[in-house]
C-alpha cells in the first residue's frame, strides 16, 4: 500500500486525545447525506472541455447527466483553486476563486446550480493546514520577520548545527550555521523545514516545501480561512471535505518525534509523528468550524480525511457532543490488499463501522492510493473481486464514498519511466514510491479518441491503454458489466427501505470464505457475498423459507426461490430478501 495511509496511521495511533460516547443523537428528519453516496472528481482528469488536455469545471458539468443516472447524491470535488500545481491544486494560492485552467466562478456557479437541478450537492475540497507558498499571505510572511502576516506560518530560528542532541538527519539541512530545530519530516520527503534567508528563518512545511503549514495557533488565521469557508457556503456548496485535518497544529515545544526501525521511501528515518500530528487542539476548531457550517441552512456537511487505526480514534473525528464531522472517513475496511480479502476480514472491519456512534463513511478509493481493483486483486480475479467490492461498499449501512473511474473499474496506471512522472514525490522516491499519477487518470466514457476525456493529442496523464473495452459507453451496453452492477446497487439501495438504515446482523460468523448479513427491515434484505474461487454452500439457515433474489452476478441465482441446495459460485454475490406471499387464489 502506498505511503498515505502508512504515515497517517502510524500518526493517529498515538494520539493523546480522549472523548466519551456520546447518547444517541435523537433525529427527527434524516439529513441528506445519510445513507448518500458521494463521488469523488479531480478535476484535472474527469472531462476537458476546452480541448487543452486538462479536464476541467465545464467537463464536469457535462458528465452530470451520467452521475444522476448512476445514482449518485454528491460530488466532491478536488481542489479547483487558482495554484501553481505542484501538488496538483493541494497548493492554494487563493481561497476564494477558480484557476483558470479549469475555468471561472460563473462556470462554477453554473456546475453548481446544473448539479442541484439534477438533486446531485457539491462538496468542495478544503484544505486548511497550509497554503501555497505563492499565496500572497505567504510571500508577505517570508519577506521579514515583522510584516503584519509575518505569525500567520510557523517560523523557527532553527539550532546550532552541532547543538547537543542534533541528528545527522537535521545536519543535513544546514544554513549559516543553523539546522532545523527538531527531526521533524515532510510525508513527502526530507526535512519538514525550509530555509528563508530573507528572515534568516526556517518554517514548517508537513507536505511539499511549496506548502507551509499556517500557524494555527494564530486567531487571525482561523479568522480567515472561516472566511473563505464562508465565500462557497454563501455561492451555495453542500460541504467541504476537509484535507489532512489531523496536522493543523504542531506540538508549540517542538520535540523530536520519536525514531522507528528503518527508513521510508524516501529514504528518510521513519518516524512515529506523535508531535507533528493529530494534536488535540484540532478539536476545537472543528467545533467552531462546525457551529459555523451549521448555521447554514440545508444541513451542509463536513467530511474528513481521517485515516485512523482503530474506530475508537475514529470516534473522536464526530465530537464528543457529535459537534464536529458528520463523517469523518472509516478507512479500515476500504483501505487493505489482496491479502485482507477475504469474509473474516470484512466482517470484522464492516462490525467495527457499525460500533461507530454517529454515520459511518466507508471508502475504498481515492487519488493518493492504488485503486482498490488492484490492491484487493489477485491479478487473475479482479473484477469479480471489484464486484464483491461494490457490494461491501454499496449494500453496508453507512454513507459510501466512490472515486471517479471506480465503477468502471479503471485500473492504476502507474507509470514505467521516472521521465514519465508528474507526481514530485514519485519523482523524488523513484524507484520505491512512484507517485500516486497511476490513480488519477483521464476518466474512461467511451472507446473512441483520448476515451471521450478530451479532443487534445496529448493529455496531462496518458490515457490507459485499456480504454477500448474499460468505458462508460462500452460497459452500458453490457448487461453484466462492473458499471451495471453498481448502477443495480445503487438503485436498490434507494428502493429497499432495509438499505437505507437498516441495523446489520452477520451471520454465519465463523465462515471465512461467505459474508452474509441481513439488514433489518420490515421486509429484511440479506447479503451473501463469496469471497473465494470456488463455490460455497449457504446455510438454508439463514433464510428459512421462500426468498426472491433483488441482484445477483451469478445468472444462476437469479431465479433461486430457496436456500436448500444452493452453492454460491465464485467470487459470487447475492442480495435477496424473504418472497412475497403468494396471493390466494380468487383474491383480486
Ligand atoms: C491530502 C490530499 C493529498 C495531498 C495532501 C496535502 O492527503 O489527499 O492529495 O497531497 O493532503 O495537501
């Protein structure tokens, strides 16, 4: 697995925070996004309407036909900000506009009032541990040390190079004398400090030297990233998903993280980040930020990027009072390999997500991991494997999250030559980490030029290959294909009122290879799913009497009337619930 999820975690399991189990919360109405299904869209990659090689706002606008007939509730959209783009947009150089190569505010507010017509919210991609180092608040803190936003960044003046305690790491990065001041390191790759001569100055950056952390312990930073978190609720936007929201603040006395065994990636000393990350302070602002996105009205949401080892670190992203997230994201079940699939693991992450007091968000894909297809694949088995996938993601009683390309079952194209490469840390830990271009590849819609992405000769990422038979276009014309299947569950999980909310019970705990469960309902829907190549028997057991099947990707289940003698074939998955009793005769 790649880096993201490593770093992050190894950052949460050490949290120092506490929190305590909140009652049920009484609802009197369900909000939208309960039980939604939310898209995630990188702009960059989903629809070129200009024909330059870079997709763009109005290229999502013209795919939203495709996400309503797929079923989708939300969009969440990757950064759109104007940005140098050294990480792809990540680097905000100003809050409150569209960069131009993706178009302008009116395209956005048309994105926007298109996507409500068509009962589809838009979230948008907050990111507020750091900025670009263009951003003019930036560029005015490192010109002195005593301009008005010169505490909007974490500055240090850094130690004495042989001070005591100094590691060869730290020694490596010196300037006039002086090393960062503790061994802090960037997830992306080297010292987590950057040397400014004009303020003969280091300052702290956790991602790409290009973003500096913002200094949150600054009230006036607060004051005006609110602000630009105001400009799109007021345009309208349905949420935000908030970036790396656990490394707002930084530990004020700088102490060393502690070393672990070994060396990165990027060949850097690993590190536990106990004091660069997941500080308890963070929990304040979210109860401000969420008093805040509350006093909107519509139930707008906020979503985290919160990659947490155990549900219980999990927990702590909702509030103690559920005053924070609504849906922090439950990475656990979404977030392993080939290795994990199989039923035991998933009933014991899916029974995790089910102890969450508050909405579980389940994910298994997004642009900074191998597509799920690959990583949970056996390099023989992968669709019917994603399949499998699609139903523990679609048919689970929690909000679901979905990546563009993950329905379609677009598969990671990382690249084969470091010349290739777009992604700065695939190029800087070549050969080891290769960058994360591999998942955000041009959006496949049909088998014709560039997949329908773009009418450009070149795109920013190549397209993949395996355009020609993985499409949107080619697989609505193919009954059994990954697309219809999850165009299938997503319809059902909108007409069966047991999906919707439905408590869960697993059955058939000790089976290893079936995961069943049946969520509750007046008319129960149980969910089988064989998570090995040859066939299984089911327990007639779990479903006495005569049932009438709702999907299935195995032809032959699709008339089964009962559970006597049927064999879940490979890699099958069958969603039935008990049948309708036959009307008497000479009832009308
Ligand atoms: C988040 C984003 C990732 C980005 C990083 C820094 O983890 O998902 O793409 O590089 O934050 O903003």
């Amino acid at each position: 697995m790649k880096l993201f999820c490593r770093i992050i975690l190894a950052a949460a399991m050490f949290s120092t925070c506490a929190w305590a189990q909140p009652g049920p919360a009484a609802q009197a109405q369900q909000p939208w996004w309960k039980g939604a299904l939310f898209y995630e869209i990188y702009p960059r990659s989903f629809g070129d309407s200009n024909g330059d090689g870079v997709g763009d706002l109005n290229g999502i606008t013209q795919h939203l036909d495709h996400l309503q007939q797929l079923g989708v509730d939300a969009i969440w959209i990757t950064p759109m900000y104007p940005s140098p783009q050294v990480d792809f947009g990540y680097d905000i150089a100003d809050y409150q506009a569209i960069d131009p190569q993706y178009g302008t505010l009116a395209d956005f507010d048309r994105l926007l009032s298109t996507a409500h017509q068509k009962h589809i919210k838009v979230l948008l991609d907050m990111v507020l541990n750091h900025t670009s180092d263009k951003h003019p608040w930036f560029v005015a803190s490192a010109a002195s040390r005593n301009n008005p936003k010169a505490d909007w960044y974490v500055w240090n003046d850094g130690v004495d190079a042989h001070a005591p305690g100094v590691t060869p790491f730290q020694q490596r990065y010196v300037h006039d004398g002086k090393v960062p001041p503790n061994n802090w390191e960037s997830v992306f790759g080297g010292s987590a400090w950057q040397w400014v001569p004009a303020r003969h100055q280091f300052y702290y950056h956790r991602f790409y030297a290009q973003q500096p952390d913002l200094n949150w312990r600054n009230p006036v930073v607060e004051q005006a990233m609110f602000a630009a978190i105001r400009f799109w609720l007021d345009r309208g936007v349905d949420g935000f998903r908030l970036d790396a929201i656990s490394t707002l603040f930084e530990d004020p006395k700088l102490h060393d993280d502690p070393q672990l065994p070994g060396t990165n990636d990027q060949g850097d000393p690993n590190l536990r980040s106990q004091y660069s990350d997941n500080l308890p302070e963070v929990h304040d602002v979210l109860r401000r930020m969420r008093a805040m996105v509350q006093s909107y009205p519509g139930d707008r949401v906020l979503i985290g990027e919160t990659y947490t080892p155990t549900v219980a670190e999990l927990q702590k992203w909702y509030g103690r009072q559920h005053d924070e997230l609504q849906l922090p994201m439950d990475t656990q079940p979404g977030f392993g390999d080939g290795a994990n699939f199989s039923a035991s693991w998933f009933r014991r992450a899916l029974q995790d997500s089910q102890q969450i007091q508050g909405e579980p968000l389940i994910v298994f894909d997004n642009h900074d991991n191998t597509r799920s297809i690959d990583r949970f694949g056996d390099g023989q088995h992968n669709l019917a494997r994603a399949k499998v996938i699609a139903a523990v993601l679609l048919t689970t009683r929690a909000s679901a999250l979905t990546y563009y390309g993950a329905p379609i079952g677009m598969t990671t194209a990382t690249p084969t030559r470091k010349d290739d490469v777009r992604d700065p840390i695939g190029i800087t830990g070549w050969p080891k980490e290769k960058g994360r271009d591999g998942e955000r590849t041009p959006m496949q819609w049909t088998p014709g030029f560039q997949a329908g992405f773009s009418s450009a000769k070149t795109t920013w990422l190549p397209v993949n290959p395996n355009y020609p038979d993985v499409n949107v276009q080619t697989e609505l014309a193919q009954p059994d294909s990954l697309l219809n299947w999850y165009r299938q569950l997503i319809a059902l999980r909108k007409s069966e009122p047991a999906l919707h909310d439905g408590a869960m019970q697993f059955l058939d705990n000790g089976n290893a290879k079936v995961l069943v469960f049946r969520r509750q309902g007046p008319e129960p829907v149980t969910v089988a799913m064989n998570f090995s190549d040859a066939g299984q028997p089911l327990s007639a057991a779990i479903a006495p009497g005569a049932v009438s099947t709702l999907a299935s990707t195995a032809p032959e289940l699709a008339h089964a009337s009962s559970l006597h003698g049927v064999s879940l074939p490979p890699y099958a998955v069958w969603v039935f619930k008990p049948a309708a009793h036959p009307a008497a005769p000479g009832t009308p």
